[in-house]
C-alpha cells in the first residue's frame, strides 16, 4: 500500500507542480515518446537477461505491491513451528521426523503452519538441513558451512534481478535521451513548417528526456531499492532459521534454542521473549 501511495504522491507532486506553473498537461501526452523509451528499456531488459531473472523481476515487482510477508506474525509462527518440531526430536528422537521432511507438502506437521509451508525455499532449506543431520555423518562445524554456503547461493540468485532492474533504471535518461534526439530530428525535417508546429515538436523532444529521468529516479529505481530490501528481509528470515537449527543440533534445549533464533530477528519484528514463550508453550509438548 506505501508502495502505492509513494507512485501517486510522486506523480502527483511533479503534475501539480506543473499546473502550478499554467503547463499545459496534453503536452506532456506524448505517446510516441514513452513508446520509445519504454519499448527500449524492455529491449534492453530481454537482451541482458534470461528467462528465469524476467521471471524473478515479475515476481519481485508482485511482492513490493502486496508487501514482503517477513512481518511479526510470520516470524512467531516459525518459532512456534521451530519449537514443536526441537520438542518432538527430543521427545521421540530425530527418526520421528523422517516422514515429514522426506515430504514435507503432505506433512501434517509442517500443514500446522501455512505461512511457513507456502515459503517454499524456507521449507526445503529446514528439511534438507535435518535431513543430512539425520544421516549422522556431518559435524557441527561443517553443517553450519553448509547451511552458510544454501543461504550464500540463493542470495547471490536472489539479488540478480535488483541489478537486472538497477541497470533498466540507470538506462532511462540515455534512452530518453534517444527520444530527445529523435524529436530534435523530426522537428529539423519540418523547420519549414509553422512555428506553432515546430514549437510542438520541440516540447515533444524535450518530453522524451523528461520521461527518461522520471521514470529512473521517480519509479524503476524506488522499485529497485525496494525488491532489494525484500530480498534482505527474505535472508534475514532463513538466519533465524539457520540460528535455531545449529543451537539445536549443538544440544540446546528446544525452548533455549528457539531464543537464538528470535534473537537472530530485526528488532521492528522481534516477537518479545514473553510473547514467544506464550505461543511456545500454549499447546506445545513441554520440553
């Protein structure tokens, strides 16, 4: 909603701005222009990138307009989750688990949890851990490298479509203004012409390099900047994760183990220490 609001209190400032001064806004509609400019930018995005970061981009740009889902009650229900599942392990031993993460989409206990289930990346990360675990050939030291060396990756995936959209931004005042000089040719062709037409084609050439600079700094790079902290929000996520893991593995006490990973949580969406154990120990096996 911020994201919605931010587009309109930028448009609307630089219109309002421009009515203020008596400007004329069917000068400023100049379709032929932010056909130009927006044609290219998608040209450049297709050339420089392949499918799959098109797709990321897409659903980046999804995610900064319904918000990124790391928020206070997403976090409680993975400790809780966390907690259940440490509980269980020390209750009836790692095996006990063994269906779950082996399929954890048909899992009645992961089903418990539908905000952590739909984290697709989330869930595989936290079986795929318990299950090498399970396999009881692997240190502590080294299933920690592992889990750094999961989270490394898909950050490094993670972050390819911001520089993909960074680069489509840093790219519109060129391609603007290519459309500027493109009006600049088309009105050379008609200096002939009446002045109220050449002073027309002029205006539209000095359109082109305004929408170029708009469009950079006033949306595709806001969008950029904000993909890229939902992006971190998104890792700081899986550390909490990984936190309460490793202090497990280590032989923590679920409850003590689920403290490293709320401690692990941006503090804007740290559940309490009172509040976790509240949701913890409401309806939890006892540790």
């Amino acid at each position: 909603m911020l994201v919605i609001v931010g587009i309109i209190v930028v448009f609307g400032a630089i219109v309002g701005g421009y009515l203020l001064e008596k400007g004329n806004l069917l000068v400023l509609f100049q379709p032929a222009e932010l056909l130009i400019i927006g044609g290219a930018a998608l040209g450049t995005m297709l050339i420089a990138n392949p499918m799959h970061i098109l797709k990321q981009i897409a659903s980046g740009i999804v995610a900064v307009l319904k918000g990124s889902g790391y928020d206070k009650s997403a976090y409680t229900e993975t400790l809780r989750m966390l907690y259940d599942l440490f509980s269980n392990i020390r209750k009836a031993g790692v095996t006990s688990i063994e269906q779950d993460i082996e399929a954890p989409e048909q899992s009645q206990f992961f089903g418990k949890y539908p905000q952590f289930t739909k984290n697709h990346h989330g869930l595989h990360f936290l079986c795929d851990t318990l299950r090498t675990h399970l396999s009881g050939a692997i240190s502590h030291y080294d299933l920690d490298r592992l889990m750094d060396v999961d989270l490394e990756v898909h950050h490094e995936e993670s972050t390819k479509p911001v520089s993909a959209l960074t680069s489509v931004a840093d790219s519109l005042p060129g391609l603007g203004i290519v459309a500027a000089v493109l009006g600049v040719v088309v009105t050379m062709a008609s200096l002939g012409g009446p002045p109220e037409e050449i002073g027309h084609k002029v205006a539209a050439a000095l359109v082109g390099t305004f929408l170029g600079i708009l469009l950079c700094y006033g949306l595709v790079g806001p969008l950029s900047a904000n993909i890229a902290k939902i992006k971190e929000a998104e890792a700081q996520y899986y550390r909490c994760i990984k936190e309460g893991l490793m202090s497990f593995v280590k032989g923590a006490a679920p409850i003590l183990a689920v403290e490293f990973a709320r401690r692990s949580i941006p503090a804007h969406v740290r559940p309490s220490f009172h509040e976790m154990e509240a949701v913890c120990r409401n309806g939890s096996a006892e540790q």
